[in-house]
C-alpha cells in the first residue's frame, strides 16, 4: 500500500495522526468495545494510541486518493440527503408528485441503490467452463 504523506488520519474521537508516523496496527482483542478497536503505534511514542475505527478502515484513509475521500463524501451527502427525503410528510410527497412530477419513492430507490455495496461475482472453477 502507498501511504499518502503528509495526509491526518481519523482515529475516532477527536484523535488525528499524520499517515507517514504511523507505523503499526494491531486489532485490540481483549476488552474490544466501542472506543477500543485498534493499537496505533506511532512515531516518537512508547505506548500506543487507542482508537475506536478498525484497522481496515484506518489503512483505507492513509492510502486513500483524493478520488476516494470524494467518493465517501458523495456517499455521505446521499444518506443525508435520504434521510431527508424519508422525513418528508405523505402531504408533501403527494403535492411534490403532482405539482412537479417529482416522485420521492422512486428517488428514495434510486438512491438507496447507489448506496448498496456491488457484490463480487460468484467464482467459477475454470474446470467447468470446458465441460
């Protein structure tokens, strides 16, 4: 993985650290909960800072591009924005619908379908492509 320098990383709760100082992770195991996921041993510390995101999603925001910090910040603006759209009154849905022809239902699908994570295709034995 190519550690983005200079890039300050989330931790949870407050806590940020530089990517380039930080030099292990180590998923906490016992007494695990919500403020106590992950070991970060860093740079010029003894002991390690403790904090509340996993290892994976930490890794994933020292190595992140630029294009993928957008693309959680897109993903955050669309739950936020049906979040919204579920508040709306049935009255406000229905004078949306027949006054602008903007049905809320179907966004709401629409959205909710850019949210869903693609699952991987399922494997094939190769075996069986020559059968």
């Amino acid at each position: 993985m190519d550690i983005k320098r200079d890039r300050m990383v989330f931790l949870g709760y407050g806590k940020y650290w530089r990517s380039d100082t930080i030099l292990g992770l180590m998923p906490i195991e016992e007494d695990r909960g919500p403020k106590r996921r992950t070991n970060v041993f860093v740079e010029g510390r003894a002991e390690p800072i403790i904090a509340s995101r996993t290892e994976q999603s930490i890794l994933e925001d020292m190595g992140a591009s630029d294009a993928g910090f957008q693309v959680q910040a897109l993903r955050e603006a669309i739950t936020e924005l049906l979040a919204a759209l579920h508040d709306f009154s049935p009255a406000l849905r229905r004078a949306l619908q027949q006054e602008h022809r903007f049905d809320v239902e179907l966004w709401e699908q629409r959205l909710g379908d850019i949210l869903k994570t693609p699952q991987a295709p399922e494997s094939v034995d190769q075996n069986e492509l020559f059968d």
